[in-house]
C-alpha cells in the first residue's frame, strides 16, 4: 500500500492522545515512600517546646514600663496590691505556663514575685534582670533581656511531703 492512500484514522489519534496524557498525569503522582498509613507523633506534637506558648506571647508588642519590674520584683502597680494584702499574706499567681520571650511582668504574674531581683544596665542602655523563683513548682533562675525572658535555668522546686521520710518502721 503506497503512502498517499494511507488513511486518517481520528480515533487511533484519540487514543494515542489520551494515553499520552494519563501517562504524563502520573509523573506528578507521589512513590511508595511519600505515601505515609499511619501518622507520626510529630504530627500531633510541635518539634519545639515553646510552641505551645507561641499563641499566648505577643512578641511583637514592644515591651513598655508597664511590662518591667522593680528592685523588689513587683510590676507597676503591684505594690497598691502587696500593701493591701496585709502582713504575712502573698499574692497568689495566676498559674499560667511560662515561655521565653515572655515580658518581666508576665513572669511575675505567673509564678508570683521573686524571691530575689539583680536589674543590671550594660553598654548601651540595655537592660538585663535576673529574677530567682525558689519554692515553687516552677522554681529556677530566669534571665531577662530588653523586658523578655531569654533563658531558664532549673532549680531545685519544693520539698514534697514525703521527702526526709524513711521507710522503716
């Protein structure tokens, strides 16, 4: 059969033409490896342990006098609070979860006023706190840079009621 009585078949064209397109469709398609049953913990988990903070802590406030505590570790107006409270008694704190970049008062809301506050100015202006928290459940020394809370170091919390107990009888 010569060349010029070879025929337009439409239909081979439009099969050719599908399968070239569902065979270019599936270069696109995840491999086995992608394809994940069952779903890691770190799905549910964040990877960083103050992400779960990140919601509560409004870093991009600037921090203002309002946030920064005095020598004593009381935030303004708190000292109207502490001689209203009467002798022998504490302010209670709120109890909420601590993360860093937390501003001074936020801390001291937390956890309750420190046990002892070091406010240092280095070169520049900047200013650093260092507050002591003993006593507590959350009990550490916390480091403050600019009003935010940049670092945690853990202490020793409060004796628990069974601790000095022997079990001899």
């Amino acid at each position: 059969m010569p060349q010029s009585q070879r025929k337009f078949r439409p239909t081979l064209a439009v099969a050719v033409a599908a399968c070239a397109v569902v065979i270019g469709g599936c270069s696109g398609m995840p491999g086995l490896g992608d394809v994940k049953l069952l779903p890691s913990m770190s799905s549910f988990v964040p990877t960083n342990s103050n992400a779960f903070n990140e919601a509560a802590v409004n870093t991009k406030r600037p921090v203002s006098a309002a946030d920064l505590v005095d020598a004593q570790g009381l935030c303004a107006g708190a000292a109207g609070q502490v001689a209203s409270a009467g002798a022998g008694e504490t302010i209670q704190p709120v109890g909420h979860s601590v993360g860093l970049d937390m501003t001074e008062c936020e801390v001291v809301q937390a956890l309750g006023i420190p046990q002892s506050t070091q406010i240092d100015t280095h070169p520049g202006g900047q200013r650093s706190v260092t507050m002591l928290f003993s006593g507590v459940e959350r009990a550490g020394i916390y480091r403050f840079t600019r009003g935010r809370l940049v670092s945690i170091e853990r202490a020793a919390g409060p004796a628990s009621p069974n601790t000095g107990r022997s079990n001899a009888r």
